[in-house]
C-alpha cells in the first residue's frame, strides 16, 4: 500500500472535516447529498488525470463520455419494451447490417483500387446509394418505435438487468466512442485535439437527444430501478424500524408518553430512511472509487506508468527507444474515458433519470478539468481531492455568496434595486468562483495543490 | 421558366441569404480566433465570451438610448450604440491580457496551458454578464425590421414565392465588407499590419528586425476587441441575444477557424461561410425546391432533407473532422500545426 505524504493527509483531514461541518450545520442529509455527487466527481476526475496527468493526452469530451455511460445506465435497466422490438427490430437489423455492408465494401474499395480517381468516384457512389437505401428502412423502423405509447415508451427499452452493472457497460461504451474518436483524431496537436474532441462530445450529446428510439431523447427516461432499497420500503420493515429504536433508545427513553413517543420515532425512521438510502449509495460509490484508486495508483508505478510519463515529458525520446506514442496515447485516452463512462453510468443511477439536454459542457467538461488543475494533474490523491473540494464549492457557493451580498449592503435598505439585483444573481457567482480559482491556481501552483510526486528511481 | 424562378427564390430566401448572414456572423468570429492564434498561439476558449460581452454592452447603450428617445429613424438603435460596445470589449481584451495572459506569455508557457488559462478567463467573464443582464432571451432590433417582405416582393415580381429581406441581414453584410476590408488593407499595408504578419510568421525574426512584441500583441487585442464585439451584436441583433447562445457558437467559430487553415485571416473567413453553408443546406427540406423543378411524376414524396435540423451544431463538428482528417492543416494552408 502507497504511503501518504504529511500535506497529503492533512488534505484527506480537510475533505472528511468539511462534511462533518456540512453535517452539523446544514443536517446529515445535505452533507451525504454532497458526499455522493462529491465521489462521482472524485471517479470523472480521476478518468481525465489518467489520460492528462500520465500521458498528456488531452481529453475535452468528457461529457460525451457521460452521456455515453448514462445510455448504458438506461439500455441495461430499463425493461425491455417487446412492442418496440416487434414494429421496429426488424428494420433496425436490416439498417445495421447494411450499414456494415457499407463500411465493409467502402474498406475493401479503398484497399484493392489504386487509382485514385476511379477510388474516390466508386466509393462516393457507393456511400450515397448505401445511405439512401439505410435511410429508407431505418427511418421506417425508427418511426414505428417512436409512435409505440410515446407518452410513456416510444423507444426499444433495455435488458431489465439490475442496474449496478450498467457501470461496467458504461464503461465500455465511453470506451468503444473513445477508441473511434482517438482513431480519427490523436494525430493532433493538443489544443487542436481539445477542440476536436469538444465537438465531437457535442455530437454524441446531439446524437442522444435526438435519436428518440434509442434515448428517448429530450422527452428523458425517468424511474430507473435503484440498486439501494427506497426509503417506502424501510419504513416498513421491521429490522429498519428496529435499528432506529435502539440507535436512539437514549431520547426515547427519555419520553414518557406513549404516543408522543411514536410520534417521535415516526419522524426519526422517515429522516432515517433518506438518510440510510444516500449511506448505502455513498458505501457503493465509495467502493468503486477505491477500487479504482488502487488500480490507478498501481498503473502508475508500474512500468507501463514510467513508460507514460517518458511519452509525456519527451515523445521523440520515447519514440526513439522504440515506444510506440501512438499506441499508447489510443491506449491511455479509451482508459480514461472508460473510466468517466464508468462515472456517468453512476451519475444516472444516483438520479434515477436520464436527461440528454441536462449535458452541458460548462457543467460536464470544464468543471471537472478544474478539478483535474486544482487538485494536481499527475497525482491520484490530487484528483480526488480537487472533484471534492471543487464539487463542494460549487455547491456551497450559494450560500457563502448570499451571506457575503447580505453583509456588503448590509447598509442598503431591503428592497433597494441593486441589492435585489445582486441576490436574484446568486446563483451566477459560482461560475464567479470557478474562474477565479482556476485562474488563481494556474497562477501561484500550477502543478495543483497536491502535485506529482518527483520519483527518482 | 416561372417554375425555375420560383424554385430560385427559394433558394435565395432560405439558403444563401440567411447563409451569408450567418456565415459573415461566424466569419468575423473566426477572424478573431485566428488573430489569437497566429500572434499569441493558443486557443482562445474566451472569444464567444468576449462576443457576448460586447453584445451586452451595446444592448445597455441601446435600452439608454432609447430611453433617451435618441434613435437612428430606420435603422436599429443598436448601431448607434454599437462604439461604446467595441471600446468596452476592447478594454476586456487589454485587462484580461494584463492582469492574466501577459504572465504566461513572459514565462512561454506551451499553449495547452494558456488555452486552460483562457477558460479561466471565460468563467469570469461568463458570470459578470450573467451577473449583470442575467440569462433570459433579449430581442433588442428596433426600426424598421425588413427591407423587402415577402408580400411585397410577390406583388412586385408577380411570382409564387416570396422574398424576405431583413434589415439585420443587410446590416450584417455590410458591415462585414467593411470591417474585412479594412482589417486585410490594414494587414498589408500600414506598417504595424506588416509587423504583425512579420510577428506571427517567425516571432524571432522579428524581434530581431526591432518589432516592439508588446505593441504587436496590444495591437492585435485592440483588433480581436473589435472584431468580437461587432461579430456578438451582429448575431443578437439577427436573432436574439442570448448569453448561453455564445459559448454553443464557440465551436463553430473554431471550426470554422480551423476548417480555413487557423492562423491564415482569409481562410477563417472562407472557412465560415463553408461552416454557415453546410449547416444550413445540409439540415435544409428541399422538397419545395424540387416542387418547382421537377415533372409532376417526378416530385418527391418526402421533404428531401439530408439531416434534421436538430443536428445543425453537429455538422460543422462534422466538417471539422472530415477536413482535419484529409487535409490537416485546412483548405488554404495554416501556419501552424
């Protein structure tokens, strides 16, 4: 097991005392709301920190990757809808191996025809045709699913499997888009490489909001299955109602009037349930971000670790001892992508729905590559670090900036324009916060707050 | 011979009109992002901000304005307004090079660095107009809103189909003339143009010749200022201004930037008109179109659109992708890369 520095676990003291202050504060429920959305990010974090803080390969799609593990979250726990499949299966598999056929042919052309007139003319052809024809039975088929029960279904539906393994799938997914998008676009230089993989996120964004037979699109999925037990169901059971009794048997006690007194453990069961449900969420996503951790941290000692920081610190010394860059770089990107596709798979878990328009770049990129500069790109500590103290302040933003307006026109009287203007904004002032952090960090420690460790071995 | 009239109209009203407005909109942006890119060398994430920024500060003037009841008769207040705009976004430019770029350009930092800090930037600049106008659609076009109205045009003309002309679109194209020529006479003719080509080209070179780089990158912000603060109204003015609107048209100016070769001006603004166009004809229903043209039997039956117009930001991704893969460094060649 990797040893912590000092610095590295006052930081670790930090996170653990914010939300116990949280806790006392503003109650246990606020705290582990916080906590939960905290881990998630912790997991997205450390996807980016892989391909960035390793390899240096940028990755701005992270939301695209997201969105991707959301698609898995549905495909794998929704029940199947058997109507969908049965007026528009057929057509889609029809549409999907011909869209094969396609690509096959289109290969097979580029490969065997030599002159480049003859090539270019032939498959141009070819595609045109081939996607007239796909287009005919795909919009068909398309069209039947969505007009299936649109107010409730209109799309295929899933597998009905427990939505705890849509994690892993979603892991796939992020890397099945990433291995496609860093086959086309690796080549590029980095900034080049951010904006390419920006718009390609926006497309795969796109793409899910507007293919409604396979996302439902913008009208969003809603009622996914939770792996956790709601709290309807504990309220009820008896072990639940039990365990409260005896963790508060000293306040009970203290009531003598027996009605009083069911009143009393009444309200503390239903806090209790809520309370319990986002426990047994944060054990859940906590074990998930320890396993990967571990294997981060594992990844990053090892030699293929020394192998990625050499292709990062100098690519044509790495090339020149006969590292293949470009290998790696495809290798390092689908991991971490697989990773925040594993995050996003979570994300709709937590919430139990699945909104395509909800992802945004602001929100779903950039946020989460502050985290990666604040909490220091390089270092896995630092990545969990930087999604729970950023996460946390952009939360806690609202709060701190109202009682910050409040106290500066403390003078002003209460329904003076500017001080109404300034409290309906509130809400703006974490973007405020964002800007200035990032920018403050990039300044005065812009290796993050905990950087790389220097290893000389 | 009518039928092809008409089908040419429509052309006219739904393509390549609205094409050459929109394009010039993403033209003049691009404009900027190549600036950046070929005097500063990074990716300047801010630019839709600044556009936005700019925007905002000529619809304060306009609402004072008009509260004033100072207006231009036909033409939108907004023109008027439109000085002030600039000044202040160039004043943006010049602090947000002082007090954040100036610093990593001392310590050459490499570019992923400074297109980070730029985001930075964005947030900050995001929040103060959030701050200020907040984040709901403003229609700010006042005067007279078309030229030509479709009806008009019918009576005039005697055809099926009308052409409508807006006042905006005029505007945009004007301007645009304008402001192109004289950034390319400005380039390749008065002196410190020269030096900022000589700058972008060989940065070693030139400071050895005696080229002062802090004019060269002040001047250059001073052009990136205008350029964004009249490309951010133009599109409010055409549509609607709307804050979250700039950062979504963040990508297409990049892709347009990059899709002309970045770095070269005239590329990015050939590159925004292919962005412009191939957004709009290839989300168009051309069903009409072939209406007119076609024999009865022919006509089509579906609306012959190749793409819904839900995916009218993906294609210029598309685009992107398609060119940087067959011609990485753009239609006419990018300095860099």
């Amino acid at each position: 097991m990797m040893k912590f520095e000092r610095y590295e676990w006052v930081a670790i003291t930090i996170m653990i005392s914010l939300f116990i202050f949280v806790g006392f504060i503003q109650g246990w429920s606020v705290s582990l709301v916080i906590l939960n959305m905290c881990i998630i990010s912790a997991i997205m974090t450390m996807g980016v920190n892989i391909s960035w803080g390793y390899a240096g390969v940028i990755n701005f799609g992270v939301m695209g990757f997201l969105a991707m593990g959301g698609l898995a979250a549905v495909i794998v726990s929704y029940p199947p809808i058997t109507e969908s499949w049965q007026v528009g299966g057929k057509g889609l598999g029809i549409s999907f191996i011909l869209l094969i056929l396609l690509v096959i042919s289109v290969m097979f052309i580029s490969k065997n025809i030599k002159q480049k007139r003859n090539r270019y003319l032939l498959n141009s052809t070819i595609i045109i045709f081939g996607i007239i024809i796909i287009r005919h039975f795909y919009l068909n088929a398309t069209n039947n699913i969505e007009n299936v029960n649109p107010a409730i279904a209109g799309f295929l539906g899933g597998l009905g499997l427990p939505i705890i393994f849509s994690w892993i799938v979603g892991g796939f997914f992020a890397a099945g888009v990433a291995f496609i998008i860093g086959k086309v676009a690796l080549g590029l230089r980095s900034d080049y490489l951010a904006i390419v993989t920006l718009g390609i996120s926006e497309i795969v964004v796109s793409v899910l909001k507007h293919e409604e037979w396979l996302s439902r699109g913008v009208k969003n999925v809603i009622g996914l299955k939770r792996p956790v037990p709601y709290e309807i169901n504990l309220q009820t059971s008896d072990w639940f109602i039990n365990l409260i009794t005896y963790l508060n048997s000293y306040k009970l006690n203290k009531v003598s009037n027996i009605n009083e007194r069911q009143e009393i453990l009444n309200n503390l069961i239903i806090d209790g349930s809520g309370i319990f449900v986002k426990l047994s969420y944060a054990v859940l996503f906590l074990i998930v971000m320890f396993i990967i951790f571990y294997f981060a941290n594992k990844a990053q000692l090892s030699p293929w670790g020394r192998m990625m920081r050499a292709i990062r610190d100098n690519e044509t010394a790495a090339n020149a001892m006969g590292k293949d860059v470009v290998k790696q770089h495809l290798i390092i990107f689908v991991i971490g992508a697989a990773i925040v596709g594993v995050a996003g798979a979570m994300l709709v878990t937590l919430d139990g729905l699945f909104t395509p328009s909800g992802y945004r770049p602001l929100r779903f990129t950039f946020i989460i590559w502050i985290m990666v500069i604040v909490g220091g790109s390089g270092n896995n500590l630092g990545a969990i670090f930087g999604g729970f103290v950023i996460w946390f302040a952009w939360i806690e933003a609202a709060p701190l900036t109202t009682f910050i307006i409040n106290q500066l026109t403390l003078g002003l009287e209460p329904n003076n324009a500017l001080k109404l203007h300034l409290l309906d904004s509130v809400p703006y002032f974490r973007y405020l916060f964002m800007g200035l952090i990032l920018l403050l960090i990039l300044r005065y420690r812009p290796k993050g707050i905990i950087p790389e460790r220097v290893r000389h071995s | 011979m009518i039928d092809f009239l008409n089908s040419i109209v429509v052309l006219l009203n739904f393509i390549i009109i609205p094409g050459i407005s929109y394009g010039s909109q993403l033209a003049l942006g691009a404009l900027g992002v190549t600036f950046v890119y070929a005097i500063l060398r990074f990716a300047n994430f801010a630019h839709g901000e600044i556009m936005s920024f700019g925007a905002m500060i000529t619809i304060l003037f306009t609402w004072f304005f008009q509260s004033q009841n100072i207006n231009l008769g036909i033409l939108p207040t907004a023109l008027l307004a439109l000085p002030l705009g600039i000044l202040a976004s160039i004043i943006l430019c010049i602090i947000s090079d002082k007090f954040v770029f100036q610093y990593y350009r001392y310590q050459k930092s490499v570019p992923v660095v400074l297109a980070m800090v730029s985001i930075g930037v964005m947030f900050v600049i995001n929040a103060i107009i959030r701050i200020v106008i907040g984040t709901e659609t403003i229609k700010f076009s006042d005067g007279q809103k078309f030229l030509m109205k479709a009806k008009q045009f019918k009576v005039m003309t005697g055809l099926n189909e009308g052409l409508a002309l807006k006042s905006s679109q005029v505007i945009t194209i004007l301007i645009t003339i304008a402001l192109l020529t004289f950034t390319f006479w400005f380039l390749q003719k008065t002196k410190t143009g020269k030096s900022m080509r000589a700058f972008s080209d060989n940065e070693d070179l030139a400071l050895l010749s005696g080229i002062n780089p802090d004019r060269v990158v002040f001047t250059t912000w001073i052009i990136v200022g205008i350029l964004a603060c009249v490309a951010g109204t133009l599109y409010g003015l055409d549509k609607s201004y709307k804050p979250i609107i700039y950062l979504n048209l963040v990508l297409p100016i990049f892709a347009s930037a990059i899709v002309g070769g970045i770095g070269n001006p005239f590329g990015a603004v050939i590159g925004g008109y292919v962005i412009a166009f191939s957004e709009i004809m290839v989300t168009y229903a051309y069903k009409k179109f072939f209406v007119y043209l076609l024999p009865g039997p022919l006509e089509p039956s579906g609306l012959v659109q190749l793409l819904s117009t839900d995916y009218k930001f993906a294609v210029s991704f598309s685009i992107l992708v398609i060119v940087l893969l067959i011609r990485p460094s753009g239609i006419f060649k990018g300095k860099v890369l």
